[in-house]
C-alpha cells in the first residue's frame, strides 16, 4: 500500500473514538460560490475526459504544494488523486463519493495528492468530516475554470510511467470514451455521441426548481425543441442543478448546433426570470419533465 494510502487510514483512525469530529453535512450543491460551478458539475457528471487548472488562494497551499493543480475527470484505476514524479499534482472528480459534500471530498483527495510521495497514488479517501476543508477553502476564487476536453485519456501520464495495471486501465478508458464537444454558445453545454445517436447536454446554472420551470414553460408553449428538430428528451439532476438532454442529428457537426443552443439559452433565460404562476398546461409539462429526471450520484 502507497504512503498516500496510509494516511488516509491513519486520518480515518484520528476520527475514531471519543473525539471523533461531527460528520460532514450535506450540501445540495456542493461547487456552488466556485467559478465555473456547471462546468465543475459537468466535469463531475457528463464529460468523459478533462482537465482544468486550479490555482490555491493566497496563505491556503500546504507546504510544499505546487502552485496549480490538475483536475480531472477521472484518472487511472479511478484514482482521487496523484502526485506524479514531476511534482505535479492531479486530482480525479468522478472517483466517488465519500460524504454529503463532494466539495469536501475532493479538497480531501487534493490535499492527500499533495501530501503524497511523488510517484505515488491516492488510492482511497477516508470519510470526509466537519473539519474537512472544501474546494472553496482552498482555492483562488477569482480565477476562471478553463476546461480543456480530450479525445481520450492519454493525459493521464506518459507510458513509461504506467505499470501493467495502468496501461491496461489507460486502454479500457481510451476505447471508452465517448465522444464530447464543449459548445461555446453557452457555458457548459456539451456535445456528444454514444453508439448511433447523438445528444447535446447542457448544465444550467439556475436553482433545480427554476431550471425546470424555465423549461416547463418553454414545453408547454411548443419552444422547448433545440433548432428544428432536436428534442428534448428528459433530464438529469446533479449537484443541485439541471441537466436537460436534447437528441440531436448524428450526422451533423458538432459545432452546427451552436446557433441553436445560443438561441435557447435566451428563452431559457426568458423562462426562468419570470415569475408569474405556472399555467395548468405548464403544470403538466413540469409534471412529465419531474418524472423523467434521473438522479446522477
């Protein structure tokens, strides 16, 4: 077992007994009050392979921390994080959940990273708690998230850094990946094909509640298709936000629904600054759209 490893049983231990600290709360939307809270939702949820610099805030690194870190989707064996011999520092967000705040949890498998011998994984995180710093704690937070989205996940490290495990997990994941396009008509709005179909997939930054009355009303008024033929076919929840999914035509580019999405984010946005009663035909629209959400996570 890695160095890595062994602290977090160690931490885990120090939380056990008569002093153990209160457990971490839950929250709702954990990457809420972070810049670029529905890409970090995206990253977490929809996007296959991705990376993003982050930058701690002034007094926050740990001693010895570089001065950026890598967050990304996922890394080998579905690792939280590690410390490559170069010094830098990754971080996997997809690897789980280990409380109510997947904020914490990942601030947990941050500071473990750096912790870390170089060369070494993090291979499990203990469970965090109310003394558990969140990703909020730690980082500058007004530096923008720039999201870069990969074919694959040969970023993951150079072969020879991979023993036989890693190349064989590298391989599963590269012949996996689904292809994605980060649209630019919209922050967070993403492209993708799985199989024969293709999809677009959008996070909004809008309250769950708001986002789904917003496209209540659009459906109920005949508005909620993406261009002239993309239909919306339900919607996924995460982290406190909305997910709404629209089918699309697999043989267009990517970048052809630009336009369509640029033009939706305005009704969306239309939608959900108004506040007046929902209509019954509304209503009804609102019920069907409730009952095809999925509950990511």
């Amino acid at each position: 077992m890695g160095k890595a490893s062994r602290r977090s049983r160690d931490r885990s231990a120090r939380t056990t007994g008569s002093d153990r600290a209160a457990p971490a709360p839950f929250v709702a939307r954990p990457f809420e009050g972070l810049p670029g809270e529905t890409d970090w939702v995206a990253m977490r949820e929809i996007v296959p392979s991705a990376t993003a610099r982050v930058r701690f805030a002034d007094g926050r690194a740990p001693e010895g921390a570089p001065d950026e870190v890598t967050v990304a989707t996922v890394l080998p064996l579905a690792w939280p994080g590690l410390h490559r011999d170069t010094g830098e520092v990754l971080v996997g967000i997809q690897s789980g959940n280990a409380s109510g705040d997947t904020s914490r949890d990942i601030a947990a498998a941050l500071l473990l990273a750096v912790e870390a011998q170089p060369g070494s994984p993090v291979e499990s995180l203990p469970v965090s708690t109310a003394d558990t710093p969140r990703l909020q704690d730690l980082l500058d937070l007004d530096a923008p998230l720039e999201i870069e989205v990969h074919e694959g996940f040969d970023f993951w490290v150079a072969d020879s850094e991979l023993d036989a495990d890693g190349k064989e997990s590298l391989e599963r994941a590269n012949d996996s990946a689904i292809p994605t396009v980060k649209l630019t008509s919209a922050p967070s709005a993403y492209w993708c094909r799985i199989g024969d179909r293709a999809y677009v997939r959008w996070v909004l930054p809008h309250a769950e509640d708001t986002s789904t009355n917003a496209l209540a009303r659009l459906h109920a008024a005949g508005d909620s298709r993406l261009g002239d033929g993309g239909r919306l076919l339900g919607c996924f929840r995460s982290s406190g936000l909305l997910i709404p999914v629209w089918e699309v035509d697999v043989d267009a580019e990517p970048t052809s629904f630009e336009d369509a999405v640029g033009e939706m984010r305005t009704r969306i946005e239309a939608a959900a600054a108004s506040s007046e009663p929902l209509t019954a035909a509304e209503r009804g629209a609102k019920a069907g759209l409730t009952n095809r959400q999925v509950t990511l996570r």
